[in-house]
C-alpha cells in the first residue's frame, strides 16, 4: 500500500489485563458483553479512555454506540475495534443518571461519533457535553420525546414543518459578502438514489460544505426488531434494511447475533448455502449500484443500467429459486435455512452455473463500457477522494473503505459462514477517488462467482443423507437475562453490525443496527468539499448508499 | 443502382389490395378486435365524444412520476427496465418533474418527516392525476405499521385511485396495477378525493393546543406544518 499509516502499536494483540492496566482506576466496574470485555466509565472520563484505547491499544475503529434505557440508568456503550483484526474487541460503557442523561461526546476522539451520538440524542435522548452539532438526526427537528426511552407515548399528536426550499438565485439568499449560494438536492431527487436531502453550500460550481439530511426513511426498524420474537418475527425486518436484493447478508448479520446469543450450533451444509446465497445477494447488489452509479455519472440510461438490471434479474431468478422470492427473501431461520436447494436440484445448481460461465464476459462488457471509457475516466479519476485516515474516523468500511486501501473485509478477518474453507481475495485499490470505489465492486463481483463456483461444487457432491438444513433450535427462545452481544457481518456496504440486550424474555430488550451505509454517508462531507457540483453526485453514487439502511 | 424491386411494388397493387381485402372484409376479423375497430367498422369515420377521445389518449400515454422511497422503488425500476419493460403499455416514460409528470406511484413507507414532502410533490402535479399505491406500506403502513414514525397508508395524505399489495409487489403485479388504471381512466372514472386526515396547514390556522404552544417559539406563523394525530390512525 502507498499510504502511510501512523506508527501505532495496532497488530500487537492487546490482552485483557492490559486493558485493565490501561484504563486503570478509570474503570469503575465491569460490564462483558460476549464479544468483548466491557468497561464502565463515568461519563467525565470519555473522552480520557478512549484516547488512551485508540492511541496505545490501537483500537482506531468505533464500531457503534449503543445508546438505551434501564430502569434506573442510561447507558451508552462503545463498541470499539481495530481497522487491522476486528476481532478485537472492547466496550466502554457510560451510565448515566435519569434525571441527568449527560455523558462527555466521544467526537474529539472519533469523528464518526459525531452522528453517531446525534442518534443517541434523538433516539433516546441522551445529551453529549461538547458535541459540535447537537441536532436531531432522523425524527424531524419538531419532534417532542425520544421514541426509545422508557416513557414515550406513541399517541401523542406530532407536528412536523415544511419549510419552503429557498430559491437559490432569489436575492435575498445569495450572501453578498462571501458569494456563496445555498442549493437544496432531494429529498425527492433522481440522483439521489431514494430519500436524501443534501444541504450543499456552493462557490459558483464549487462545493463549500454539504450537510447531508437524513431520516426521511425512518422506519423504526429497531422498535419494529424490540417488539417481535427471536425465532422467526425478527428475520423478515433484516431483508427491508438493505433492500437492493442484499437480503441474505442482512438476515446473516441478525442470524449471527442471535445465534451467538443463543448459542446455537448452524450445520456444516447450510453454512455453505448462506454463503452461497449471500454472495448472490452481493453481486445483484453491486449490479446495481454499477447500474446508478453509471447513470448518475453520465446519464446513461439505456446501456449500462439496462444490462445491468439484465444481469440482476438473472440474480433474482436464481434466488427466487432458492428462496421463493425475489426481494424479501426471509429464507435464514436461527440455526439454519428455512429449506434445502430447489428441486431438481441438478437443474439449479446447472442454472446457476450458466449464469457464472456467462458472468466474465458480462464483466467484460462492462469494462469496456464503463471503466475503460475515457468520459467515465475523467468525470471518475481524482475526484471525490477520501484518504485512508479521514475513512478510518469516519468509520468507513466495505467498498467504499477498501476503494482507500483499508484492507477490511469481516468475512476474511472475522470469519464465518464458511468462507475460511475457500479460495477468494479480498479486494482493494488505492486510488481513494470514485473511480477506485467502482472498481472494487467489479472485482468483488468476481471474486463472489467464485465463491458461488465453490459452494456449488461442495453442494453437488454433498451426501445426500447428511443435507442437515436447520439444527434443533428451541421453538420459543428465551436468553438468559442481560446477555449483551455485539455482532458484525460484510454486508454489501460494509459493516453490518447488530447489537441484542436480552431481558430474559422471547423478545430482545434493545435491539440496536450498526449501519454501514450510515458512516459511509457521513463521509460525504470530507470527499467533496472544493470539488465541482456534478462530483458531488458521483461521490453520492460511489458510496452506494441505500437509504433504508441509512435511516433504518 | 437499379430502380426494379421498387418498381416492382409500384407495378403490382396486390399488397394494398390485399391489406384492403382483409381489413373491409365479410364480418370483423379477429385480427383487428380492437375498440377502435369496433368503431370505425367498414367505415373511414368515427363519432366519439371529445371527453370519451381525451380519456382514450390519457390512458395510452402515462407519464409516471419518477418517485422512488422504499424497497418497493427497487421493483419499481426492475418494471421500467428491461424485461418487464412498463413501456410496452404506454406507460412507461419516467418524468424527474412533479410538473411534466400524469401518475405517481408511491413505492415506499411513508415516515411522518417524509408526509409533508409526498404532499407537496402531489400538490404540484398538474391534473387530472393518478396515484398508484405500490406495496402494503402504501395501505396500511405494512410490517412498519405499528412504527412510531410511520404513516399508516397513503391515503392518509393523498387519495390513491390503486392500490396493489404485496411486500413488495412483483414487477408483474405492477404492471397489472398500472393497466387497471389506464382501464380506469379509459373509462373516465377516478377515485373521489375527499378531505384526508393529514393536510398541509399553515401553523397559525391550528387549534392553539399544548404542543402549538410549545412549538410557538420555533416555528413561524406562515410555516406549513402536518400535523399527525397517531391517535385516531387506524
């Protein structure tokens, strides 16, 4: 790699009684979560721990904040890792007083705490002393209570502005002095890929600052996960976080939480189905976002984004085999799949062979349409560039980190499924600008045929009397009481990260979703400040995000 | 270049005779079962009411607001793309303006945030308009129903002339939606608007109620404001 990175201490494992060590008399008990050891911190020393932890453990990623409410307390939790081995792992968690939810904000240390705690705030209601820009995040501005906390009524009337887009050209809003202009993009906007309203501020053509608008999606995921039950009402929600057909990476991050929770063994066989599924999932996703990104870039809705949509729905009917459908799959059950490959299976498997023999000259199509174009190079090439560092406080992961050369990949680093057992790469470019980003996703693209090429080959030759689909999981799951556990799939986009407190009942007590799309759209501000207006949206359809993940 | 094959077509009236033939000929034939054939008959002339023609020409050119929100958007495109191809039934032509735009599908949940929005969007369609509710956030708020944030259905906020379920709906199912509409607007009918429970009013037209009060500060008496009454929701 090109890029320098400072001389931390981050590949040397740090053990627990170092960390004890570390933060010392700061720690004033101990919270485990299964994934990690747990520290609780009073809420003025913030900012102190997680200094130390990023600057001499090395742990330089904040995974997510998980804010919630306890009958007597508050409490927001940490989730730290490092970019080099997410597998380790530390929480800090920070009580909190009810009638003072005031806790030190992290964003000094970790700028992706920025929004991270602004949805703490809005969703729960806890302030953070020092944060820079105390705003609500996804309910409207006008929105009286916290939704998440213990005493909100749902009942209550809301009121929710509309305030006039202002015209930019109208005088009155050109400043005269700086001459800067205010230009509105979304939320209804073809470029903006679904519901996202960007708040730009320009210089003639010049991006100055863009405050991206969030929230116009909320669709209360997280309530919608804390009111169903483990075994079977929560999976269906995954599949409408990331909706471009990401569906089974998404049910394997909820699959592998709960699982982890619950402790539940998942069979040889249908690991391997996941994983095949899953990468189906992951090339109709890229497809996808090649297909916009291809039209945001230069309006090209006849070639590209039409085969693309070809090659999706060559995706969609092999999976609508396997599954029964073709967006919502809600085909992962804990402990398994819901059913064994279609039958004729030979006709499947044949299937899906066909569209992989097909796949490398459709990628080849592609490259000469799009990355070998030399009107894509220059509208690509050097623009919207986002270093490795400003990705790594962001929190980036996925595509868009390893378009900047991190080199994270969670099916790699933090394995599971069956991906250890096969042969793939991890991809990586260290171009940092659009056009690295979009040739991540061709890559990965074929590097999960040949996962899929694997998977099937185990598949074929599987004995047939060992085709174990689901393991014996209890009919009602009840997990012990006060159970935390953190996990993280490599969803399409990034890190899918799930967090589940149980409270000894069938349903979860907080049920908390570590988007990715979420961080990576944070970054937007870093990649295009000084570029040109047209840059701006493809920096948007570089990041890919899906707006359902981002606002969940 | 030699002029022959042409000349032979001048010279031999038998295509046009035989086109002649089969279009005037004994009874209707199958071929041109159509409404329009019907009409004309053996005869070049037709008498229509201008309304009735109107409706005709508004049903075979649909132009769709190019809207997308939720998962239903993704289908929403797979039916505009290839293979499924929504322009084979004259209704297929995305427009990125509310103001060049005859239908709206509404592919998506609606979050109180974005209910103000879709409002404003549908306020500036010229009319007449359709509206296509797409998927069953758009009838009842679907698997988000119970949100705190969620809209439960559309037609809280604009009147839908058809509703098509599913979650999301196939790509045919759509199309099947979008061909009952223009069913519908052939026939000149569409679906009544009545006063819906969520409109944009101006803030200082509502009841002055413990929340206006609080709100007085922020918000200026112009502004326009939905007010959501989660209470009386279905």
């Amino acid at each position: 790699m090109s890029t320098e990175i400072e001389p931390r201490p981050q590949d040397v494992d740090v053990t627990e009684d170092e960390l004890e060590a570390l933060i010392g008399d700061r720690a004033i008990g101990r919270d485990d979560h299964l994934n990690a050891p747990g520290f609780v911190i009073n809420p003025d020393d913030v900012q102190d721990v997680l200094f130390d932890l990023r600057d001499e453990a090395g742990f330089d990623h904040l995974s997510c904040l998980t804010a919630q409410q306890y009958q007597d307390r508050y409490e927001s939790i940490y989730h730290l890792k490092k970019y080099v081995d997410p597998t380790q792992e530390v929480s800090i968690v920070v009580p909190t007083t009810l009638d003072q939810p005031v806790s030190q904000s992290a964003e000094p240390v970790f700028r992706t705490a920025d929004w991270h705690e602004r949805e703490a705030f809005d969703l729960v209601g806890i302030d953070y002393e020092g944060h820079p820009d105390p705003r609500r995040i996804l309910l409207p501005e006008t929105w009286q209570g916290h939704p998440l906390s213990n005493d909100y009524d749902q009942t209550k009337p809301q009121l929710v502005t509309l305030s006039e887009h202002e015209n930019p050209i109208q005088p009155d809003h050109v400043d005269s002095e700086s001459d800067t202009m205010f230009l509105n993009v979304g939320p209804h906007h073809p470029a903006t890929h679904g519901v996202l309203h960007i708040k730009a501020v320009l210089d003639g053509e010049t991006v100055l600052d863009v405050d991206p608008d969030v929230g116009y999606l909320h669709r209360c995921e997280e309530q919608m996960c804390q009111q169903g039950t483990y075994r079977h009402q929560i999976m269906p929600y995954p599949d409408r976080w990331d909706y471009v057909s990401s569906g089974l990476l998404n049910e394997w991050a909820y699959a592998r939480t709960a699982e982890d929770l619950a402790d539940i063994e998942v069979p040889e066989y249908a690991q391997v189905i996941r994983t095949m599924g899953a990468e189906l999932c992951r090339i109709a996703s890229h497809m996808l976002a090649l297909g916009t990104f291809a039209l945001d870039v230069y309006g090209d809705f006849t070639a590209v984004f039409q085969y693309a949509f070809r090659d999706r729905e060559v995706v969609q009917d092999i999976l609508e085999d396997l599954t029964g459908q073709r967006l919502m799959f809600n085909y992962f059950r804990l402990g398994g799949v819901a059913w064994d490959l279609p039958e004729p299976r030979e006709e499947f498997i044949a299937q899906t062979r066909d569209f992989l023999d097909e796949l490398p000259a459709k990628v080849d199509e592609y490259n000469d349409l799009i990355t070998s174009n030399e009107i894509f190079q220059i509208r690509c090439v050097d623009t919207g560039i986002l270093e490795p560092e400003v990705a790594k406080e962001y929190g980036c992961t996925g595509p868009v980190a390893r378009g900047s050369g991190v080199d994270i990949d969670l099916r790699r680093d933090d394995p599971y499924g069956y991906y250890e057992n096969l042969e793939w790469d991890v991809v990586t470019e260290d171009g940092c600008d659009n056009y690295s980003r979009v040739l991540v996703r061709m890559q990965e693209v074929e590097e999960s045929a040949k996962i899929i090429e694997q998977c099937l080959d185990l598949l074929e030759e599987w004995p047939e009397d060992e085709r174990e689909v689901q393991a014996n999981v209890p009919r009602t799951l009840k997990p012990d009481a006060d159970t935390e556990v953190y996990r993280a799939v490599e969803g399409a986009k990034g890190e899918l990260g799930i967090y589940i407190r149980s409270d000894g009942t069938d349903k979860p007590g907080r049920f908390k979703i570590r988007s990715p799309c979420f961080h990576n759209l944070s970054a937007l501000e870093q990649m295009v400040q000084g570029e040109y207006i047209p840059d701006l949206i493809a920096s948007l359809g570089s990041l890919d995000i899906v707006l359902g993940e981002v606002d969940r | 270049m030699s002029n022959e094959p042409r000349q032979q077509i001048y010279d031999s009236t038998a295509p046009s005779t035989d086109t002649r033939e089969a279009r005037m000929g004994e009874g209707l034939d199958n071929r041109f079962n159509s409404k329009l054939r019907e009409a004309f008959g053996a005869s070049p002339f037709i008498l229509t009411k201008f309304d009735q023609f109107m409706n005709w020409v508004r049903g075979n050119s649909m132009f769709m607001l190019q809207f997308g929100i939720a998962c239903c958007s993704i289908e929403m495109i797979h039916t505009y793309a290839i293979k499924h191809d929504l322009d084979r039934f004259g209704a297929g032509v995305p427009r990125a303006s509310p103001r060049q735009a005859d239908v709206m599908i509404v592919p998506g949940t609606i979050v109180s945030k974005f209910g103000p929005r879709m409002k404003r969007v549908y306020d500036q369609m010229p009319e007449p308009k359709f509206v296509v509710g797409m998927g069953s956030c758009t009838i009842s708020g679907g698997p988000f129903q119970e949100g705190y944030n969620v809209v439960k259905g559309a037609e809280e906020i604009i009147p839908v002339d058809i509703h098509v379920p599913g979650c999301p709906p196939r790509p045919e199912a759509l199309v099947y939606g979008v061909a009952k509409l223009q069913e519908r607007i052939k026939n000149g009918e569409s679906s009544p608007v009545v006063v819906k429970p969520y409109e944009l009013e101006q803030f200082g037209d509502l009841p002055k109620d413990e929340l206006v009060q609080k709100l007085a500060d922020d918000i200026d008496e112009e502004d326009l404001v939905m007010r959501y009454n989660w209470a009386d929701s279905p």
